[in-house]
C-alpha cells in the first residue's frame, strides 16, 4: 500500500509507469463512485416510489373516476348550498380562530401576563387530541340534551348547526394559529416598540403602527393555515353541523351513504382547488417571510409593560376561553363516567369497561400510529436526505409530492385510496396495511418539514468532510447523518404518531368491521347517541395521546422540539 | 439640564445601579464607559423612561420626569441595533416621530429631507432598510432621532455593530453633527477609543457607580484609580513596594530598583511597605541601549532584556523582559534585536501609583492583556 502511494506521488519519470499500474487511490475512487450511485439510486426509488404509490397514484387516479354526469350535478341546489355553507363557515371559523390564536400568541409573548402556564395548556390541549373531540364536547355540553343548555337553564335549544360549528372549529383550531404567530411576535422585539414610544406614540399606537404590520405576514401565514384545516374539517361538522352540509360531509354521505363514488370525488375535487391554493399562496408568503428578516433583534431591553387596561382585558377574555376549554375537555372526562348523558347523571365505569372492551379499536389506535410514525420518520429522512443532498432527477417532484398531502383534504385521501386500492393490482380494502399506509400519508407532510429543516441545519461541509476523508456515500449517511438526526427523528416520530391516532377523515372510509380505530369509532357511536361509550373511548385514546407525548417528553427531553408555545 | 440625583436600580437583587450623581450639561456630549454591567445601558434607559429608577431622581430641564413614559420624555434614543421599522421607507421611519408630535404636513416635508442631508443620506428616503448597509441603517437611526429635536440624544452603544471602518467613520460624522445642531448627547459605550474621541467629558462607571468624571485627556493621563488606568488606553503594571510617601511623590522599589512616581490617589494614610501598583503608558517609556551614557537626574530608569518586538504599522511595540515582568514599550522606530540588554527610561510624572486593593499583583486585564501579548 505504502508503495503504491509512493508510487503515485513519484517525480514525474515515473508517469509511464503509474499509467501502467493504475494507482490504488484511482481504482478505489472508481469503485466509491458506483457504490455511491447504487445508494443514492437505491433511496430515491424508494422515496419516488413511495411518494407516486401513496400520494401521486391516488389522486390522479380520483380525477378520473367521475364522469360527466357526475360533474353537471354539481349545479344541483345540494351541492351548491354544500360549496357555499363551506365557505360561509370556512371564512366565520377562520377568521374567529385567528383572532382568538392572536391574542393567545401575544399574550404568550408577554412576559408581564400572569397564568401563562395555563394559556399554555388550553393552547396544547386541541393539538394533540383529536379535533372532533371538541364538536363532541359541545354536543355534549350545548346540545338538545346538554348539560348547560338543558340541565343549567331548562332550555330546550340547542348549539346545533352552523353557530355550534362555528364555536367549536374556532376552539379547535385557534392553537395553529398561535402556534404559527408566537415566534414571529417573540421576534418582533422589543425594540422596536421602544422605538416608537420613545419617538412619541402610546401603546395603543404603536401596537396599532408597529405590532400589527409586523405580525402582517404570520397573521397571514396563519389565517391561510386555519382555512386549510377548517374547510376541510370533517368530524365537527358531522357531529354537530345538524342539517348545515358542508362538502366535506357531504362527500362522506355520498361515498359510504350512497356509494356513488363519482359525486364523491366530483366533491372532494371541488374541496381539493381551493385548498390547493391556499397551500400554495402560503408556501409563497413563507418563501417571501423568510428573505424579510425582521430587525432590531430583543436585545437585552426589558419587554414593553402592557398597560393594565389591557392586560386586565386580555386576561378577561382568555380566562373565559380557558374556562370553556376546562368545561369541553372536562366535559369529555365527566361524560365517560356518567351512566346517561342528559338522562341519568349517575356515576358508572360501565364506558370505561365498554371502552376496555373496544380496546381493540384503540390499541389498534396506538399499534398502527406506532407504525406508521416508524415508516413516516424513516421516509422523511431518506426524502429530505434525497431530496437535499443529492443531484438526483426528479428531486423537485418529490419535494412536492412529499409536502401535496398538507393539502389534500383528508376526506379526499380517504375517497381516493377507497377507489384506488379497492381491487388489483393493488387491492388492500379491509387490511390493516392501508389503514397504516394512509395515517402514513397524513404524517409525511409534517415528517418531512421537521425533516428538511434538521438536515439544513447540518453543514454540507460535514458530510463533505467525511467524504473527503474517504467514507461512502452510505457510510456517511449511516455514521454521520443519522446520529445527527436524532433530535428531528424523535421530533418527528412523535408528531407523526400524534397526527396518525388522531386523523379521522381519511381513515373513516377504511375502517372495517374486523379492524376498528378510535377515531371513528368515537363518531359513530356519537352519531347513534351513544354518548357514554363515545366519550369513554374519546378519552381513553386522548389518554394514549397524552401518555406517549408524556413518554416522549420523559425520555427525549429537551431534544423533543415541538409545539414551543 | 439633565440631573440624575443619588440613582437606584437593582434587579432581582443585582445592584445594577447605586447611587449614581451626574450632571449632564446643555450641549455636552456625555460619554458613559465601563465594561459590560456597570450600569451605564441602565443609566440610559431610566433617563428614557423604558425602566423606572428604585430610587432617585432625574430632571431634565429642570423638571422631575418620573411620572413620564417615554412617549412623553423630551428624548430621543439611538439603538445598538438600529432599531428601524423594517416595514416603513427611511423617510416614513423619520416621519414616525414626527407624526407623533403632530408636527404640520410641511414642516415634515421640510425636515425629512433636511435631517437625511444632515446624517449624509440625501436623497435615499424612498428605500427600504434592508437595502440600506449596517452604517446607512443607523444613520437613519440619528435622522430619526434628531428630526423630533429633542433635548437630548441618547445614544446606546450604537456603532458596536458596525465594522471597524464605518465605525470611525461614523464617529466623525457623529461629531459633526452635534456641533452644528448642539444636541445634548448622552453616548454610552464600552470602547474607551471611541469615548476619547467623542466625548467632550467622560464618566467611567464601575460597579453601577461613577468611579471617575472628567475630560478625556484626563481620564487617560491622571485615572483617578488603578480600574481607571487599566479600563481606559493601554497601561503597564509593575508590582512595587512603598519606601516612602513624601509630598513630591512616592518613593517606591520595583524588583529592587529604587523609582519615584506619582501618587495615583490623594487617598488615605499610606504607611511604608504597604503593595503599589504602578502603572506606566507603553508610549512614555524610552528605550535606550545598556552602555548608554547615563540618563539626566530625575529621570527613572528600569533595566531589562528585549523579548520581542511587533511591527503594528503606526508604531513599533517592543517587549522587555523587566524582572518578571513583560513590559510594552510603544515607539515610531524599534528595530531592537531580542536579547539585547536596555534600560528603560520614563518620568516620574508619568508613573503612577495604587495602593493594591485586593490579593492580586494586578489588575487581570492588564495581565490577560501582557499574557496575550507574551503568547504572541
């Protein structure tokens, strides 16, 4: 070995004799370089397979299962009144949670707000159960048998229909919208709004001249991801919508009702184009977010004091929300321990048993969220890997294939994989496979956010470094990028468990009767007023939510980054 | 015309400022130094309003301003990070503060412009901040404060984030425009360069206290104490021993050389053998050869071995080897091999000693500033 690098290096007399015998350095070279290219192809058709099998296949196979029949009968009053009910309700709900997302991000923003602890709370509570647990509170609470609106006031009126949705999507997906807002009025700094009260203007404005116009582009951000989640919204609207249709439910109705997939996908296209738009303005205006920075960083001033008008006022008002919150979610917990809801107030274990019983239904639950977020955190990796890191053709179809299911309608996987894998080639109606793949598909597009933003925060001069010290491209991989993954891949895990256990629209359309999941079950039992064992399991797979994030936060710490509020 | 009377501020328990008095003259341009928490940013913020004093008083012209905010306070502040509204052009940020006066439709027109000319950014209104560099955005920065005329500027650290050039630069101009407008500017730095050259008095702050006030050259030729002398240029330590106090000076033995310097300090008694540090600028030293001819009467010599020698452009910085210490010499020329033996020479005025406050030889950033210059 020594010799042939002597060799190689030699004055140049000996460039004869090098041609000759090839030097070791250049043979190994030749060999790393195949190698490589057999590891880098190996794991782009895995990621393009995976991504056209699961996201492509569908929903191009969807665009052609209406005929044109199906398309003129979208003219009739019923679906007109669905397009148009979905958004009447998709702007009330979106811009309601906004509002109220605001004034919980700002509130978290300040230090000078007591109970934060508990804002903090009512903000995490909807993100990690499932959405229609709320609908399902209100029904509870505000319904024809409610708790308040029965029991408290002797009322016979009830929160059903389009005013019971609309408090309820506002409570249920405020938390995005603080979620998306928090860092940017965190970053807004103080400074700033010094500036301006130093320079003459009360807080009033300068919130009004500053605040505002700088939160702009988040409050944006945030208003388009509300309306993405809203309008697409299923299990509040089917539980608590009453007779006020929106095309979400009304594709449900028309697919497992009346099994007329075209009018079906014919309603999910038409859900698909305007959250296709939304998602793609808002990609846009967090393209355009990240070039404006926003000066005037913290600093080490002291946060501008709010005066107390307003924080007397802010506190008002997020303490009558977070009472209703405490009501909805206790609600939940009370429900599931009362023998009769609205009827005998009695307390019982009997739902818990009955939700032991149907324990399958959550532990199926728990068993394919696990699995799923397995497969969705490894692909997520490889993707972005793929994706980021190599010259592959294709990468920027992949890209998009990968984040696409943010924002196809869960209703529209569910119809999609229903037509698409009902029979061969690809026949997986009734296996717990699909059930799988598709909690798979819901997770990827969060997987793999976390997963770019990790890898883009690794340094291309590491993995250069390691290859110029003379390592494979999958000894790189293996040695150098995963181990430094390792907080993305918890990060990612555990959002993909938790956004598999709680999805419910796609999953709805392929439950069978051998093989249940909570989510709907939760619903159906609801739907049939079965409220005790709707709320018994309701809780119980809330109780599995909150166990592995808790279990998560136990073991990962401070490495878990997720849901920062 | 600002009156800052027996100020206090703690935070969580951290005396950040105690009993500071300072009186802060019409047209002055104030510089507060110290290292970072002394207090002198607090100081800053409590003349602005953005924090309330424990205890004590401010007065601006004449009147007690604590129960003005900010908004209301006849000042204007100058950020470190420039602090300009990313969403406004350079010439809505100046209008910001003038709209906030309610100041008429054409005189804002009048002074945008005159203000933008005054700070060299005539004709840049129209532009956004982030097409502005570091230098430019800070330069807003002063318009938009000068444009409210305010009674007084204060200005925090508010070229530390500006690279080397545009610093001194700035710094010029800075000056410039105080003398034409005669602004107040109260200029709080951590650069003891930067407050020589800006400052027409200097108040050095230790501990959240005045440790000394006074005109630069003041400071930097007669520190008042040995954190003084250390804090602000560049100074030698050479641990010594008090033979004898007279009213000519101190009669001290350096590594058994027999020297008179300068008290540092008018202070208390001072007994013999009490421990002296005496400090000695690195330009008033002179080196001459060992077999020289003897030196004038008066004038103190040390003894000592050139170590090394730096070429840094404007002047030549010889180390020598004095007992155990390293001395810096400054000079136009150098040129002196290391190993050769040469003695010292300075006078006696500019020799200062202190009595040793703590257990330690000398204060550390001299020694970081020798141990650096050793390694080097």
């Amino acid at each position: 070995m020594p010799d042939t690098i002597k060799r190689s290096s030699d004055a140049p007399g000996s460039a004869a004799r090098s041609a000759a015998v090839e030097p070791h350095w250049q043979r190994r070279s030749r060999r790393r370089t195949l190698t490589d290219r057999i590891t880098v192809g190996t794991l782009a058709l895995y990621v393009g397979g995976l991504l056209g099998l699961l996201v492509l296949v569908p929903t191009l196979y969807l665009l052609f299962v209406p005929n044109g029949a199906d398309w003129s009968r979208l003219t009739e009053s019923r679906f007109t009144e669905a397009s148009i009910n979905t958004a009447t309700i998709g702007v009330a709900s979106t811009l309601s949670a906004t509002v109220i997302g605001f004034l919980f991000a700002y509130a978290l923003s300040r230090p000078d707000v007591p109970g934060r602890g508990v804002l903090r709370v009512m903000a995490l509570l909807p993100l990690i159960s499932p959405p229609f647990v709320v609908g399902l509170a209100v029904l509870l609470l505000f319904g024809r048998r409610g708790l308040i609106t029965h029991e408290l006031f002797g009322q016979d009126v009830s929160l059903l229909g389009v005013g019971g949705l609309w408090l309820v999507q506002s409570l249920a997906f405020f938390p995005l919208a603080t979620l998306t807002l928090l860092p940017t009025l965190k970053n807004i700094g103080s400074t700033l709004e010094w500036a301006s009260r130093d320079l003459g203007w009360s807080w009033f404005q300068t919130f009004r001249r500053v605040t505002l116009p700088l939160a702009f582009p988040s409050i944006l951000n945030a208003l388009l991801l509300v309306a993405m989640f809203v309008i697409t919204d299923f299990g509040n609207p089917l539980l608590i919508g009453g007779g006020y249709r929106v095309l979400s439910v009304e594709a449900y109705v028309q697919a497992v009702g009346r099994q007329d997939f075209g009018m079906a996908a014919v309603l999910c296209v038409v859900l698909f184009v305007p959250t296709l738009i939304l998602f793609w303005i808002q990609r846009r205006v967090l393209r355009r977010r990240a070039t404006v920075t926003v000066s005037g960083k913290t600093g080490s001033l002291p946060p501008m004091p709010l005066p107390a008008v307003v924080r007397r006022t802010l506190v008002t008002v997020l303490s009558g929300i977070s009472v209703l919150m405490v009501l909805i979610y206790g609600s939940i917990l009370l429900g599931s321990f009362t023998r009769a809801w609205g009827a005998d107030w009695s307390l019982t274990l009997n739902h818990w048993e009955t939700a032991l019983l149907r324990a399958d239904d959550i532990r199926n639950s728990a068993l394919f969220a696990t699995v799923a977020a397995v497969i969705t955190t490894i692909s997520t990796l490889v993707a972005a890997y793929v994706v980021h890191r190599t010259r592959v053709i294709g990468r920027s179809v992949m890209d998009g294939l990968a984040v696409l299911p943010a924002a196809i309608p869960g209703t529209m996987i569910g119809v999609s994989w229903l037509v698409t894998f009902n029979e061969p080639p690809i026949a997986l109606t009734g296996t717990a496979l699909i059930l799988v793949l598709v909690m798979v598909v819901r997770a990827i597009p969060v997987g793999y956010r976390t997963a770019v933003t990790t890898i883009n925060q690794i340094s291309p001069s590491i993995d250069e470094a390691a290859t110029d010290l003379g390592a494979s491209r999958a000894r790189v991989i293996g040695r150098i990028m995963f181990p430094l993954l390792g907080g993305a891949f918890t990060t990612s895990f555990v959002f993909g468990f938790l956004h598999a256990i709680n999805t419910l629209s796609a999953v709805i359309f392929l439950t069978s009767p051998g093989i249940g999941l909570g989510a709907p079950t939760i619903v159906n039992l609801a739907e049939f007023g079965q409220w005790g064992a709707a709320t018994g399991v309701a809780a119980g797979l809330m109780v599995v939510s909150f166990a592995g994030l808790a279990l998560a936060k136990l073991i990962f710490g401070s490495k878990l980054r997720m849901y920062e509020l | 015309m600002i009156e800052l009377d027996t100020l206090n501020k703690s935070f969580d328990g951290v005396q950040a400022v105690h009993d500071l008095n300072l009186e802060i003259h019409r047209g002055e341009f104030l510089c507060l130094l110290g290292p970072s928490g002394c207090g002198k940013s607090t100081t800053l913020r409590m003349i602005a309003g953005f924090i309330q004093p424990d205890r004590g008083r401010i007065r601006i012209d004449g009147v007690d301003v604590a129960g003005y905010g900010p908004d209301a306070r006849p000042t204007a502040m100058v950020f470190q990070d420039y602090a300009i509204f990313p969403h406004l052009t350079v010439a809505e940020n100046i209008e910001f503060g003038l709209k906030a006066q309610r100041t008429g439709k054409a005189e804002r027109a009048h002074r945008i412009p005159e203000v933008l000319d005054l700070v060299g950014l005539g004709g840049l209104g129209a532009r956004r901040p982030g097409e502005l560099s570091g230098g430019q955005q800070q330069r807003v920065a002063v318009a938009r404060a000068l444009a409210i005329r305010p009674s007084v500027l204060l200005m925090d650290e508010p070229l530390s984030n500006l690279d080397a050039k545009t610093r001194i630069q700035l710094r010029t101009q800075l000056r410039e425009i105080q003398r034409d407008t005669g602004t107040t500017i109260v200029y709080v730095t951590h650069d003891q360069e930067e407050a020589l050259a800006l400052g027409d008095r200097i108040a050095v702050m230790k501990d959240g206290s005045l440790e000394q006030l006074g005109s630069g050259r003041d400071i930097y030729q007669a520190p008042a104490s040995g954190y003084v002398a250390d804090f602000v240029g560049v100074t030698n330590w050479l641990a010594a021993e008090l033979v004898r106090a007279s009213d000519d000076g101190w009669d001290v033995a350096v590594a058994g050389v027999s020297l008179r310097v300068t008290p540092g300090t008018t202070a208390s008694a001072v007994t013999a053998g009490a421990a002296v540090d005496v400090s000695v600028r690195p330009e008033d030293f002179r080196l001459i050869p060992d077999d020289a001819a003897e030196p004038a009467p008066g004038v103190q010599v040390l003894s000592g071995v050139v170590r090394d020698e730096q070429f840094l452009g404007p002047m030549v910085r010889t180390l020598v080897d004095v007992g155990d210490d390293v001395v810096m010499v400054h000079s136009g020329q150098g040129g002196w091999p290391a190993g050769t033996p040469a003695r010292l020479l300075f006078d006696s005025g500019a020799a200062r000693g202190y009595l040793r406050a703590g257990p330690s030889a000398r204060p550390p950033a001299a020694r970081a500033e020798l141990a650096a210059a050793a390694a080097h």
